[in-house]
C-alpha cells in the first residue's frame, strides 16, 4: 500500500492496551490459562467453519444482509492522530481475543469491544439485562446517552436484518455465531468514539439478551469487509492494526483512515472476493516454508467468486488452521528441523510439543508464510513456537482443520502491522511497524 493524501478528516487512530488493564483472571495457572483460551479459539473456529458452510448454501445466520441504501455515518471534529483506538490482549481472561477501548453514545462511556475482521455486526451489552455475561466495565446504559436512537422498523437497515422483528416500531435484532453463541436485543443508532474522535449515526446492536463464548469485553466491533461492518459505515480507505505479545504489557493502535507504512520490504498481496462470504478476508496463501522448504498450500481457484474453502485472515481466530493434509507436511518438516529438542507430550491441539525447561535459547526452524506475488512473510519464532504452561513446555502453534477453510490466526500475527487497503483490495503485512 501506498500512503495516501487524505485530508485529516477521514484519519482515525485507536491505542491498543494491554490486557492486564481488564479484571484479575481467574485462572489456577497457566497452563489451565492455556487450556481455556484453546478451547475458546476451537469453539471459535467451529462458528467461522459454519458460517462458511451455511453461506455455501445460501444460508446467513450470523450477520446483516447487505443493503443498497443505509444510514449515513459522520465523522467530526477529526485530527490526524485522532481515529485510533488501543488494543488489548484477552491472553490473561483465557481469550484468544484482542480489545479495543470504545467509547458508546454521549457523553461517551469507554466501554473493551473485542476486535473481529470475521464478523460484520457491531455491538454491545445494553442494560436492562435479560441475560448478560460478566464483564469488565459497568452494563451500557442507553438512557445516559443523548445520541441514543431507535431504528425504526420500516428502515432499510431493519428490514435487511437476517434475523429481526418489530416492537412499537423499533426494529429488534438477533445474531447468532453458529457455535451456539447469540445476542439479542433492540438495532439502534448510537455514537462511537475512538480516541479523540466522535462518530455520530452508527448502527450498532443494543443487546440485553447476550450468551456463549464472550469473555470481559463489553461487545464486539465488527471489522469484517460486508456492508455493515465498522469499516464500512464510516466509508474508510483503509484501516490497519498491530497486535501485541498475548502476555505483553505495551500498547500497539487500531487506526482507520491512515494507510500503513508498508516499504518495498513489506507484504503486500491482493484480497480475493466471494460472493457468499462477503464477511471475509481472503487472501491467495501459496505456501508455507519451514526451515527454506515450502509446503505448497492449493485454495485461491476454490476462494474466487461463490466457491468454497480458501484462506482467510481473522483477528478473532488465535491459532492458525491448515487443512490436514498441508498441517501436517508443514509439522513433519519442523519436527525434522527441530529433531535434536526433548519432545513433551501434546497439549489439547497441540500435537507437537517440546520440554525447553532450562534453556536460555534454543535453534528452531525458520517459518515463513507465501503469498501471492512471490513475497513471504517472515514470522518471529515466538509466532509459531509458544509457552503452554509455566514449566517450559512450549509447542508449535499452528493446528489442522477438516474444513476447506483455512485461517491465518492472531498468534502468528503477533507483532506484524496489518493493514487492510480496502480502495485497492490488497492487504499488507509489515513486521515490526507496531
């Protein structure tokens, strides 16, 4: 991507926190930490995986439908540095998740949202609550907010809901995340605020009825590329975001409007479409190398237009999953390279595992993602080989997927500035620019 002259109008910038800055976990230790947050990341691959399964066949249970005509977001009072939010790892709650710092309505009430590119529907826990789980911030309050509106249920935004249904002319939602997780309650209007800036006119889902595998976080900011999403309503070129060390304590930024500082040393490769799964961030993953050999990986022909499988990046998705066959050439090929370190037994998903008590360092293979265009990306070893308890058990973080879909996962994200140039349809990947 190329830095682009936009006025400073359409520049927002988000700091990214840390996660300690949530409530004490709860947790014995860390392997149980490591325990939970794999079975949340496994739940969460479960809901990618149907949504994709459903789309196929023309079914769309989780998100908005795209509409021709919706509300027009504004965006005021805007300087350069203004639309950016901090992040923050969910490592410590025994999630996957990154957060972000949102202020909801006026006066704003910073509330943690959990940043996902694979989800188009913003939201958040609204009182009064029918059911709410336990979060780090007092229950939104809509009554304390002056830019609080209903949605009126003749609107095209509440009649292009998959799921909706009408009360005294309020339009009511519901969006289900295939893995039996849910939020339910009134689709309203409200203003954002990220960083310094406000964003008035936002359509976000006001839930009072909220379950499943949502962990401290206030509600979810939808980041993904369908009309509904975050990035969409307030028509931005490009947003991008670098994501801290999962058990780090420094602070990186969510911005939108503020091309990434990609160089010709970077990444930079196109997204793909499909027509089923608007949602979405394909992109054409042509390889995976280990130790200088590449394990060829064969999707992009079944991602373009409607057709099935493909590789997606998420935000959301900790661990990065292969199809079986490619996982384990790829996890052959680093066992090979990593021969003369004590194996340790597996650890959930974890099937390739080494006891690294001791040591002060150790040589492991050079992993390295493909992308289209012939330019790789090289990950840090603490992407793909990471601690799983306090012992020194540290195993190698990628997992295998029956499903056709594949998924470029947070973990080996780490540390790398992704920006998602929604103008020329390309996403960038420039390590070390946090």
């Amino acid at each position: 991507m190329k830095t682009q002259n936009k006025s400073e109008q359409d520049l927002i910038s988000v700091t990214l926190h840390p996660r300690s800055s949530l409530h004490a976990p709860a947790h014995e230790d860390y392997r149980s930490l490591t325990l939970d947050r794999l079975r949340r990341d496994s739940a969460r691959v479960r809901s990618l995986t149907l949504k994709h399964d459903l789309a196929l066949h023309g079914v769309k249970k989780s998100d908005l439908k795209p509409s021709t005509t919706t509300a027009t977001a504004t965006i005021t009072d805007l300087e350069a540095s203004d639309l950016q939010t901090p992040i923050v790892s969910g490592m410590s709650q025994g999630s996957g998740e990154y957060f972000s710092r949102v202020g909801i309505g006026r006066p704003p009430k910073p509330l943690y949202m959990v940043l996902d590119t694979g989800s188009d529907v913003t939201w958040v826990q609204c009182a009064p609550c029918t059911d709410c789980y336990q979060q780090a911030d007092p229950i939104y309050q809509p009554s304390a907010s002056s830019s609080f509106a209903s949605i009126s249920c003749d609107t095209p935004q509440c009649q292009s809901l998959d799921l909706s249904a009408c009360r005294n002319n309020s339009c009511l939602y519901q969006v289900s995340y295939g893995d039996g997780s849910y939020t339910v309650g009134d689709y309203v209007s409200e203003t954002l605020t990220l960083g310094n800036a406000a964003v008035d006119n936002i359509a976000i889902g006001c839930g009072h009825d909220n379950e499943g595998l949502f962990v401290a976080a206030a509600g979810l900011l939808g980041l993904g590329a369908g009309s509904f999403s975050f990035p969409s309503q307030i028509k931005t070129p490009s947003f991008s975001y670098c994501l801290v060390d999962r058990d780090s304590n420094s602070a990186s930024t969510l911005q939108f409007g503020i091309s990434a500082p990609f160089t010709s040393n970077d990444v930079t490769t196109p997204l793909l479409k499909n027509r089923q799964m608007d949602t979405f961030y394909f992109v054409e993953l042509a390889g995976i190398g280990v130790g200088g050999e590449t394990v060829t990986v064969t999707v992009s022909a079944e991602a373009a237009g409607g057709g099935g499988g493909g590789v997606i990046v998420d935000s959301g998705t900790a661990v990065t999953r292969l199809q079986t066959a490619v996982y384990e050439a790829v996890r052959d090929k680093f066992r090979s390279g990593a021969a003369g370190l004590p194996g340790a037994g597996g650890v959930a998903l974890f099937d390739t595992c080494y006891d690294l008590s001791g040591r002060q360092s150790v040589s492991v293979p050079t992993v390295d993602l493909h992308f289209a265009g012939g330019k790789a990306v090289r990950l840090p070893a603490r992407n793909y080989l990471v601690p799983v308890d306090s012992a020194g058990t540290f195993c190698f973080a990628f997992a295998p997927t029956s499903s056709a879909l594949q998924i470029i996962g947070n973990v080996q994200q780490q540390g790398i500035r992704v920006g998602f140039d929604l103008e020329k349809s390309t996403v960038g990947f420039a390590p070390n620019s946090c």
